[in-house]
C-alpha cells in the first residue's frame, strides 16, 4: 500500500476518528498536555487531522489554509526531547488501536508517526551529558 492510497481507504471519517482519539489524551497529559493550547484544542485537532488528510491522498484544505507544512520549523517552539517524542507515539498508538483501521492502513500510519516523531526531536534527550 502507498500513502495515497490511505485515503480512499479510510476518508476524512477514518482521519477524524483518529484524531480525535489522540486529542481526547491530550488535556490529562502530563508531559504533552501543558504544550498545546489549552483554549484552541478544536483548532490544534483541526490542523493535524487537515494535515493527514492532505499528506495521504485527501484534498488539500491543510495547504490552502497553511501553506507548506515546515513542520520542523513549526515544532521549534515546543521542546521535543525523546520523551516527549516516545509519549506522543504512545498516546498515537493507542488512538490507533482505537481506530481499528484495516491491518495494512494500521501499519503505514503507525510507521509513519514514528518515524515523524523521531525527525521533529529538537532537543537533547539527556539534558546532563556534555
Ligand atoms: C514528537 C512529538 C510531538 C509533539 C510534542 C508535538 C506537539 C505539537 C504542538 C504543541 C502543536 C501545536 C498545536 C496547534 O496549535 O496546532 C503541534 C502542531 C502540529 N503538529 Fe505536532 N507534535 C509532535 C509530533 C508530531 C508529528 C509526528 C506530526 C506528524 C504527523 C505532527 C504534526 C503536527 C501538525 C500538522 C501541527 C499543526 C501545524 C500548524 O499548521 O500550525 N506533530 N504539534
């Protein structure tokens, strides 16, 4: 299976579900839930589920309404060390589990947000280490 394929798959309902299941995590959170807006969760929901939406195959409101992801650049603000990195994959597998998408969507998606996760890391993971 190709990422484009993804969302014929599963459409913008399947997207929805699962984002929605990662952001319902959010609040309680101790290491995640202090970095998004507490008074915007709708729109911070709205933004990664456009975003999926377009990188696997849907039509392209992310890009008409933010332009190129730079989503390096747009993380900068948030410390991303490898535990908060490792506690976002967490909380994106169980919505995931939750999602219960067909094996193979289940499987590109998982790769997928782990791999992204690892390339967002912004931070020393070991604050002590010279
Ligand atoms: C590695 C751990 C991560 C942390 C701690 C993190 C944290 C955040 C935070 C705090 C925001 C701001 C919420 C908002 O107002 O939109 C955000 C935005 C966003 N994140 Fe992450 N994120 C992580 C990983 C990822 C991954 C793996 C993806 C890719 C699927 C992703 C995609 C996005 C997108 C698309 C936005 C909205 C960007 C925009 O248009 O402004 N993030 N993230």
């Amino acid at each position: 299976m190709e990422e484009h394929e993804v969302y014929p798959v599963i459409g913008a309902e399947g997207f929805e579900r699962l984002v929605a299941a990662f952001y319902r995590q959010i609040p309680d959170d101790d290491v995640l839930g202090p970095m998004y807006p507490v008074q915007d969760l709708q729109g911070a929901e709205q933004r990664l589920r456009d975003f999926l939406i377009y990188r696997f195959g849907g039509p392209p409101s992310y890009i008409e309404q933010r332009g190129h992801p730079r989503l390096r650049m747009r993380h900068a603000p948030f410390p991303i060390g490898q535990g908060a990195r490792d506690r976002w994959v967490q909380l994106m597998d169980r919505a995931l589990d939750e999602a219960s998408f067909p094996d193979e969507v289940h499987q590109l998606l998982r790769a997928f947000f782990a791999a992204m996760a690892t390339f967002l890391i912004n931070r020393p993971g070991r604050l002590l280490e010279p």
